[in-house]
C-alpha cells in the first residue's frame, strides 16, 4: 500500500484521464469526484482504471441520450454535470449509470457548494442517496454495484427516508491505495509528458 | 468598472477599482511589486503580532557545515519545525536546474516537533527530493544551493573579523538560493485543506513564506558558526545591519505560471484586494502631515532601492532605468509635496504624473501609497484566501453565456487567430521535469498534449458552438452535449463574478512573455530585486530587510518595503 495525498490523488486522476483523450473539463470533475471519495474514505483507484479501460474499449457512455445497461453513463466521468443539469432543468433523469459511487460525490458537492438537494433511487424507487443541509445521507453498500438502473432527481421529501447513515470526511488527509495499481495510474498521466525540446531547454535556466 | 465593491468599515470608495481590462494585462502584472499586502509581508506581521518564538532545538552541523539542525516557531500551542539537512557536494554538482540531483541544503517544514524516527525518514527522503516519499506531517519541502559568488567571500571576511563589502552583499542579496520550494500535497506531504483550522495556514502561501524564512535565518547562523569554525577568536558575526539585508535567493521559471490559470477564483482574489486596497487609498480626500511625509520618503526609499537593483537583462535593465529616473523627476518636483497636501492627494499625484512615467513607475507608486495606510486596508488581507468551487453555476442559459463572452471575452474574440504569430507557443508538462513548459507549434513535438492555456482559441472556438445553439438551452445542457464546451463555460462563469480572474493576454501569442506572469505572482510573494535571466525564468530575493527572530520587537519591524544598504565607495 502507498500512502497518498488528496493533492496527488486530483492532479494524477486528472492527467491518467487526460493521456485518453478526455476533454479537460471532464478530467477535472473526475479528479474532483476521485478526491470527495478518497476523502470519504471510499474505495476509488480500482474504478477510475476500469473506467479508463472501458473508455478506450468504447464501452461506457459519456452521453445521456446514449445509455443502456450494455454501455452505461460513466457517473465518474459525467456525475458533475448530470447534478448540475439534473438541477437546472430540475427533472427526473432515469437511466444506467457505470460506477454510481461517484454521483454520491457530485451530490455531496453541488448540495455544499449550490444548496441543491438531491436524491437517488434504485431501480426499485427505493431511496439509496440523498444530501440535505450540505450534508450526504447514503446507503453505500446499495451502490457496490458496478452497473444498475437509477433515478436521480431534487430532493422530495427525505422525511420519510429511511437513511440516517451519512457519510463523513475522514479526520485523515491521506489515503492508502494498491501500490501497483497507482503505478498505472501514474504510467498513464506520464503519458500527458513531453519530452524537452531544445527551445524550452534554450533560456530556461540551464 | 468593478461595480461591486464591498463598502469598508474605514472609509467610503469613491475613486472606482480600475477595470480588469486594464489591470490584466501581461505588461502591467508583469510590472507588479511587492507590497504590504504581500505574502511574505503578511507572515512578518502575524509573528509579530502574535509574538512568534523562534529558538533552534537541534544543531548537528559539523566543523565543515555538515548535519543535521532543527528550527522551532511556536505561536500559540502550535509549533511548526523547520528540519534542516545540511549536505557535502561538489561545486560543479550546484544547479539551478529544478531537477539537480543534489543540494547543499534541503529542508521541510514539519508540524509540530518531529520524533527521531520522523527524523531518521526525513534524513533519508529530504535529499532526494522528488523521488522521495514524504510524511503528511510535512507541510513543505524545499532545497537550496549555496550562493557560489558570496558565500565564501562572507566566510572568509567575518573569520578574518572583517565585515563583507557592502557592494558584494546588495549585490547578490543572499547567501542561499532555494531552487523549490513545494507544499499542499505534493510528493506525499499534507494537504494545506486539511490544515486550515491552523489560523496562519488559512492565508495563501504562509507555509511556504515560513520555510523561506526560517532558511534565512538558518543560513545566517550556518555562516556565523562556520566563521568561528575557522577564524577562532579573530572571528566576527554578520552586522545587524547586513544580516537585515541578507535574504533568500530563489530561481524561479515556468513550474509556477499556470498556477494562476488554474486558480482563477484565487488570482482575482488577490488582485481584488490590491486594487480594493488602491482604490481606498485613492479615496482619501486629505493625509496628515506624517503621512505626506511617510509618502515621500518612501518614494525616495524606492529611487534607492532601484539605484541598487542590478539586473544584466536588456529589457529589465531598461525598464529600471526609467523608473529610476521618473522617481527622480517625482522627486525633484516641486508640486509633488504640494500635491500631498491638497484634497484627494494620492488620486492627484497619480493624475498629475500619469502620462510621463512608465508602467513599472505607476505601479511601485501603487506600492507606495498602499504602504503608510495599513489601518485602512490591512483588513482586505482576510479576503486573499478562497475555497474555490467545484461545480459550475447552474443559473445561465446560451444567451447569456454568449453576453458574457461578449462583454468580458471581447479582448480574446478581437484577435485574428488565423495569424501564424497568435499561435506561435504550446504550453506542455515536460517529462524530465514533470513541470510546464513552452514548445514552439511548428518546430517541437508534443502539441497534441498541449495544456489548455489557449483562453482565446478555445472562447472563438466555444462561441461558434454556442451560437448554433438555441438561446433558451442552459448552459449545462450545452455542456452536457458538447462536454469540450465544460472547462471554458466554467472559465466564462467564474469570470462572470470574479473579473480578475483572467489573465487578458493570448499566452501562445508571439509577443506573450510568461516572465510577466511570474512576477505578477512574486510580487504577491513580496519577491524583490527581480532579476529575469530571459523571458521563461528569474532569479528574485525574499525577506530581504525583514526582521531576523531577534530583531522582531524593533519598532519599524514590519516596514520593510524597498530595503537597500549604505553603500561606502
């Protein structure tokens, strides 16, 4: 196990997702959705690699009018937006989503940030997730799953919620992560790395 | 004009913030002193006033200057410790280079006192650096080199008891050079987020200011033991005068530029409060006779202070000439001391001189005038900090993105894009040094993973999308179906209501000088005596003039502004 800093964990995140392609605002709500989770003391680096890996192989979704259970929307990659349209156009949003943890972050995050309460249901309308007065309520072994149907919507009424877990940033500000799974990680953003060319060596305190 | 100022208990802003379309260009921030409102000015003040103390708890320095030390200041119930390792190399293994392999010194600045295991693992990871694993107790980590063209020669002067030549010292103005000085999470050490409750912390760089310091006064004690190592009883310490003059060098390039395109919120934060600050100043319709007083011997400090700044580079060594002969002429005369004695003096003399004097003359004005008015705007220091967000305003829709383009991108839509020289630059992540750096598009490789520092091209290259699209749809639709659309509309939005938040210049233009960015971002260091070696990185001095922990109860502890040495010739 290596011990990491949150710091390291966002810039790295940002970079591996980077090295495929990934628009730059994307990559970035992704490394801020990594780093709430690696805060919260939720499992992490395993997902963003799989994600990566089902990026490249085309088999998620980075679009809502393109989702099914065989190519999911990748909530690591497009949780922070779908919150912020979700809360914009303030509808019910239905569909597969691929690593649903990660939308447990966007709504922690907009529900701080924009006071924008939210709640997400499984398939079953069953309440799994909701954020009230900044703070998240979730039942997260629901969400172990890698792959299911939701429903993500304003929060409606979480008094008749059952949920009273809510999840918490841990006192530590590091993480522990596989060592050689964060080796692959960290071989993916130096792949963003160029090499020095002579006009950036000429004059650069050489 | 900014329209919204935030009224002050003190006083009433009647002169308006000058406009970022002024103010963020890469000319005038290039241009930027230091001032009261500067970083390392802010950890001077706090010591004082929170009656910091400093002592040194451990000093295993050998007769050749080798081991190990520790430095503690406490403030409160908290101590920070300054763990210092003092290394053997050889002078041709001495770099600037940010990837050297060796130093004479590295440091971290650890939180609380460190145990003899922590020490141990520090003895073994602090001298490599970057390849290194470090504690989350560290706040920074940091390595100097010592200065090759002083070091010996302030050596051997103070053990023969003599005290070094005055010319040596302001000219180079330290004994060690740092070459980075990294904190918040980098390499393994702390997360500054998760320190925050620590009071000094909340305000920007103190961690890092701190180090800096404490590797002053180290090298200043390092150079007095040596001297008696060698000289005996014949030696003699550095004088209070020089050991105030003495600071710490750092070389410094592109590794720090894009922190201010990627802390948009943070940079119009800092640049809010100094134009705040401005403007107050500019608002005041009389100063007393002290201040009229404290007006124009600051100027004259600061005509000092530019005699005694040597710099090789043409373009610099231009610019401090005419500053040094506009303060002259401000000087000599004679409606400047009946200026500040009239009504809206400071607004006046910035009127009756504008249209003679360089930009880097107005702003070291700005520095002037900000300095003798600390109970007028020292509370604008609490604002310099932000948490920045995460998420992206949810409130707007195309329309109004697109005005906002219009209204505060009108700088980025006016350039011809199509010009071979606004697409000269390629800013890049170098993979020797894991830092940015500049590549030229039609001669280097790697611009297909160029950073996304193109604020022009990716605004013209937005506004075609967005004007295909419905004026009703909301922004987050927008990005949500064109997701190359998300980190520009962020951009847009944050601007929206932080208007100095964007640097307004073309950064991969022919004509960009990133060494205009790093000043900007030095002077909020309260970085002194810059020294550009070219375009892409400059030597600079910190803490020069600063009080020394012994030196800390003096009166005029905190006004050290323009320092400068008597020189004897």
């Amino acid at each position: 196990m290596v011990q990491l800093s949150l710091n390291e964990i966002y810039s790295e995140t940002q970079k591996a997702l980077r090295s495929l392609g990934i628009d730059w605002g994307i990559a970035k709500d992704c490394a801020v959705l990594t780093r709430w989770l690696a805060l919260h003391n939720q499992y992490f680096l395993g997902s963003i690699l799989k994600t990566a890996d089902m990026y490249k192989n085309k088999k998620i979704s980075i679009s809502i009018q393109e989702n099914n259970f065989k190519k999911p929307l990748s909530a690591n990659l497009m949780g922070m937006l779908l919150v912020e349209y979700i809360a914009a156009k303030k509808i019910v949003w239905e569909g597969f989503l691929y690593n649903p943890k990660f939308i447990l972050a966007a709504m922690n995050i907009i529900a701080i940030e924009q006071k924008i309460n939210m709640e997400l249901r499984d398939k079953n309308n069953k309440v799994i997730a909701f954020t009230n007065n900044k703070k998240l309520y979730a039942d997260i072994i629901q969400l172990k799953t890698s792959n299911g149907y939701f429903f993500l919507s304003l929060e409606i009424n979480n008094k008749i919620n059952k949920l009273d877990k809510f999840v918490t940033p841990s006192a530590q500000n590091t993480s522990y992560v596989n060592e050689k799974c964060w080796n692959k990680l960290k071989a993916m953003a130096f792949e963003t790395y160029v090499p020095e060319s002579e006009t950036s060596i000429s004059g650069a305190g050489y | 004009m900014i329209n919204h100022i935030k009224k002050s208990k003190y006083i009433e802003n009647k002169i308006p913030l000058r406009d970022p379309s002024k103010v963020m260009k890469l000319e005038r921030l290039g241009s930027f002193h230091q001032s009261r409102l500067s970083f390392s000015r802010q950890l001077i003040n706090e010591i004082v006033q929170n009656k910091w103390i400093f002592n040194i708890s451990e000093w295993n320095i050998n007769n050749d200057g080798i081991g190990h030390a520790v430095i503690n200041s406490i403030c409160n119930k908290n101590i920070f410790s300054l763990v210092i390792f003092s290394h053997s190399i050889q002078d041709e293994e001495r770099s600037d280079r940010v990837i050297a392999e060796k130093w004479d010194m590295t440091f971290s600045l650890f939180k609380g006192k460190p145990s003899k295991k922590e020490i141990t693992h520090m003895s073994e990871n602090l001298k490599i650096q970057e390849l290194g694993r470090h504690l989350p107790k560290q706040l920074t980590l940091s390595r100097a080199n010592k200065s090759v063209r002083i070091f010996e020669k302030v050596l051997d002067a103070l053990s023969n008891g003599r005290q070094p030549d005055h010319n040596l010292i302001n000219d180079i103005g330290y004994l060690v050079r740092t070459t980075a000085v990294y904190g918040n999470g980098k390499f393994g050490i702390g997360d500054f987020s998760k320190m925050q409750s620590e009071h000094f912390l909340r305000k920007p760089f103190q961690a890092e200011m701190l180090t800096v310091y404490l590797i002053r006064y180290f090298s200043i004690e390092l150079i007095n033991f040596l001297s008696k190592v060698k000289g005996g009883l014949k030696a003699v310490k550095l004088s209070e005068i020089i050991s105030k003059h003495i600071g710490v060098g750092n070389a410094t390039g592109l590794g720090m530029a894009p922190f201010l395109f990627n802390h948009q919120e943070l940079l119009h934060q800092w640049i809010y409060a100094k134009e705040t600050a401005l403007s107050r100043v500019l608002s005041l319709d009389k100063i007393s006779i002290d201040k009229q007083s404290d007006i124009f011997n600051l100027i004259e400090q600061a005509y000092q202070y530019s005699v005694q700044w040597k710099v090789s580079d043409p373009i610099q060594y231009n610019k401090i000439k005419i500053l040094n002969s506009d303060l002259q002429v401000i000087l000599k005369n004679i409606n400047t001391k009946v200026i500040l004695n009239q009504s809206y003096p400071l607004k006046k003399l910035t009127n009756f001189f504008k249209d003679d004097i360089s930009i880097e003359t107005e702003e070291i004005l700005h520095s002037i005038f900000l300095e003798p008015f600390g109970n007028i705007i020292d509370d604008l220091i609490n604002n310099m900090s932000v948490i920045e967000k995460n998420t992206v305003s949810i409130n707007f829709n195309v329309k109004e993105i697109i005005e906002m383009i219009e209204k505060n991108y009108s700088w980025a839509l006016d350039i011809d894009l199509k010009k071979d020289e606004e697409n000269w630059f390629f800013w890049y992540t170098s993979q020797a040094k894991l830092e940015p750096r500049l590549g030229i598009r039609k001669k280097d490789k790697g611009f297909d993973k160029e950073l996304p520092f193109d604020i022009p091209h990716q605004i013209q290259k937005g506004m075609v999308i967005l004007r295909s699209l419905p004026n009703d749809m909301l922004g987050t639709e927008a990005m949500l179906n064109y997701p190359e659309l998300r980190n520009i509309i962020r951009r847009i939005i944050i601007n929206n209501v932080s208007p100095y938040s964007e640097i307004q210049d073309n950064l991969i233009g022919f004509n960009s000088k990133p060494i205009d960015i790093l000043r900007c971002k030095l002077s909020f260091f309260g970085a002194s005596k810059y020294d550009p070696k070219s375009d892409l990185w400059t030597r600079i001095t910190l803490f020069q003039g600063a009080p020394l922990p012994h030196q800390l109860k003096e009166k005029d502890a905190c006004n050290w502004l323009f320092p400068s040495l008597p020189i004897y010739n």
